[in-house]
C-alpha cells in the first residue's frame, strides 16, 4: 500500500513538473531574431542602416548568403564622429561606401564565449581585399583596435551583432602616402623624407607591417621644428634617430591600441604605454605623450598620430 501511494506521489510530481516547464509553450519555441532583423529594429543603428541602404546592402541576403556572418556595426555617434552625417551618407559613392560596410562584415559567428584566451588575427569577411584584425583579450573583443559599445554584443540565430564605437575604414593606401596628405602631418612627411625614409614607407611588403607614432605640426613645433624650412636644414642622422622612438617594425603585426590595453612596453624601459591604451611615458619627454586620432590602418602598417615627439633616441 505504501509502496503504491510513494509510485502515485511520484507520477504526480512528475506531471506536475511537466505542467509547469510547458506552462509558456510560446517562449519555449521562440528564436533568436536573425542579424537583419535585429539590425532593422536597432534605433542605435539608424545611420548604419542608412548606409547599407545606400550601398544596397539591406536586405536579409546580405547577412544570410554564405553566412554565418559576424557585423561589426558602427553606432550613430561612431558615424557622426566620422563626418558619415544622414546627407553626407546620402551622397557617398554607392560601391565605396559598400567596401566599407563589407569591410567590418566577416566569416562565422565570432562572441566572447567563441573566442577563448587571448586572440589576434586578421579575419576573412565581405570585402574580399583586406582583411581586419580582430582582437581579443582581458578588456573584450575589438575590430581594428576599435572597442564595442558597453553590453552592446548580441548572439543572434544566424551570426553575431556587435556595436562599435568607431566606423573601422578599410586600409586604402600606404603609410607615407596617407600622412603626406594629412593637413597636420606636413611637417612629419618633410621628416621623412629628410630621413630618407619616404621609399621604405611607400613599399608594400607582403606581409610586413610597420606601426608609426606621428607627431602633430603643433608637436614638431614645440620640439624646435618651426617649419619645413628647419626640417629640411636638419641632420638626416638626427632625424634618423628620432625615428627610432617614432617607427616600429613588427613583421606580420600591427600594433594596434587593443594590443595597448592594460600596459605594453614599446621601447624597453624606455617608451612605455600606460594602462589606458593611449598615454605613453617617454623618457626622453617631461610630460607624457597622447594618441589623439589612433588605429588609422594602412596598406603597409598602421598609423597612431600623437601629441608629442617621443624624445628617447637610441645609439
């Protein structure tokens, strides 16, 4: 008798337990909404959807064919920061703003939780002629040295969506050929050149990447460099030296400033980034050294333009 009312317990429990898991039927089959979806109904993204619509990228295909895909999807501000404004996209050349978009679009479904320890490596994606870098370590998962909006990765049924804080601009040309036509760097493209330097930084080496540090006219000028007229008249070895504390040659590698986070030693003892990312300590400078625009990527290297002329030369 016992025996039969514990056996009529159980089943009781039983069916009450099954109730009760199958109580909301409707959230058990819900799925996940797809990338385009959650995309479409993201207000954060408008200026990202604005730009896929431009470029014709916005439609379900686009996230579905060949997929998994993992977006890496600029917020508004990221665009706005970038001069991309609502009329700005608008005007931009169709296929040149959908090399951009491609570029950040790339293979698989990449999330924390997929990627495990430390990680660094350039990532097949949509634009089939450059490939980012993707990083992951202690402080998250950047594209391009470009952080993600705070809770701002979302794993969706056919990929993963992260937001990111800057629009990430596929490398187009190399590192001399960049700075010699930025407004603040004139007086950094005569160094070059005084160094003799201009060929080495306009080859394209396969595989090969140099990390450049690039000093404003303004920090030039507060180093004794007034003009190019002074640069020019300047002792190429000097100048040569001082390079040493301004280029880094790192083989398959650009430096990026997720590579920074946390502390990293360019230089020895002697140059050293702090935990932030973008102050670095010089010996050689009384105040510490800024990455005001960082992460600028070119065909042969990277590009971080920075505040100060890194004063520490080596013999």
């Amino acid at each position: 008798m016992q025996h039969g009312l514990w056996y009529a317990g159980v089943v009781l429990l039983l069916l009450l337990a099954s109730c009760k898991k199958n109580d909301n039927p409707e959230k058990l089959n819900s799925a996940k909404p797809t990338v385009f979806a959650y995309i479409n109904a993201n207000k954060n993204l408008s200026l990202y959807q604005a730009a896929l619509k431009r470029a014709g990228l916005y439609n379900a295909e686009t996230f579905s064919n060949g997929g998994p895909f993992t977006v890496f999807a600029p917020v508004d501000s990221a665009f706005t920061k970038a001069g991309l404004t609502l009329d700005k996209i608008n005007s931009y050349d169709p296929q040149a703003l959908a090399s951009i978009l491609k570029y950040a679009i790339v293979y698989g479904k990449i999330s924390s939780s997929s990627l495990i320890g430390f990680y660094t490596q350039n990532v097949f994606g949509l634009n089939e002629a450059y490939k980012p870098t993707l990083t992951k370590n202690y402080y998250g998962i950047f594209l391009d040295g470009i952080p993600l909006e705070t809770n701002g990765s979302t794993d969706l049924n056919d990929g993963v969506v992260h937001q990111i804080t800057r629009v990430p601009f596929p490398p187009a040309e190399n590192i001399f050929s960049l700075i010699s036509k930025t407004e603040d760097l004139t007086l950094f493209t005569a160094a070059v050149k005084r160094a003799g330097y201009e060929n080495k930084y306009s080859a394209q080496q396969q595989q090969y990447y140099y990390t450049l540090f690039a000093p404003t006219n303004e920090a030039f000028k507060k180093f004794g460099y007034p003009d190019v007229a002074s640069i020019e008249n300047a002792d190429p070895v000097l100048l040569q030296r001082i390079f040493n504390s301004l280029i880094f040659d790192r083989g398959t590698t650009r430096l990026l400033t997720s590579a920074f986070r946390g502390g990293y030693a360019l230089g020895y003892k002697y140059i050293y980034v702090q935990t932030d990312g973008f102050t670095i300590i010089a010996t050689g400078n009384i105040m510490p050294t800024h990455i005001i625009r960082p992460d600028i990527m070119a065909t042969n290297g990277v590009i971080h333009v920075v505040d100060q002329v890194m004063a520490q030369v080596f013999n």
